[in-house]
C-alpha cells in the first residue's frame, strides 16, 4: 500500500487457535485496507507468520489448516471474500 491514507478508524485482529491460545493485534486502518493487508501488518510489526494456499489462508503462526479452514469476520459478520479483497472497514 504505497500511498496510505489513515482513517480514524481501528482494526483490531484476534486469532483464536483454540485450546486456550489467541494472539491479538491491534492497528491504524487505512483506506482499502484488507484482511490480508491487516495479516501483513500483524506480520511486520509483531512476527506473525502465516501462509496462503490459493486465496485460501493455509497456516498461521504454524498452525495448518487441516481439516477445519481458518474462518475470519469483519465487525462481527462472516467475511464472504477471499482475504485479499476483503476490506476491513
């Protein structure tokens, strides 16, 4: 995203492992900003790791996509989108 411009908005990414293990992350919105922007930013400014098969999120922080996929809302509502053009908003 070369030329941000930042809203006053917050976007606030929590992964739920299961088991007891969340990571959570917490960031400025920019405008088109999208779920796969937010992983990237979570990736830069805290290490976290994560993969993509397709437009399908495949592993996180290690944890594969086995035989349950990743599921990932935006404000509370199911995403219907792949992460790369979901917009956080």
């Amino acid at each position: 995203m070369d030329h941000v411009k930042r809203t006053e908005a917050k976007a606030r990414l929590l992964i739920d492992f299961g088991g007891g293990k969340k990571r959570a992350f917490r960031g400025d919105v920019v405008e088109g900003m999208t779920v796969y922007d937010a992983l990237v930013a979570s990736k830069e400014a805290a290490g976290l790791s994560f993969s993509l098969q397709g437009d399908m999120i495949d592993e996180i922080d290690g944890v594969k996509n086995n035989s349950h996929e990743w599921r990932y809302y935006v404000n509370g509502k199911p995403a219907t989108l792949s992460p790369q053009f979901e917009e956080v908003d």
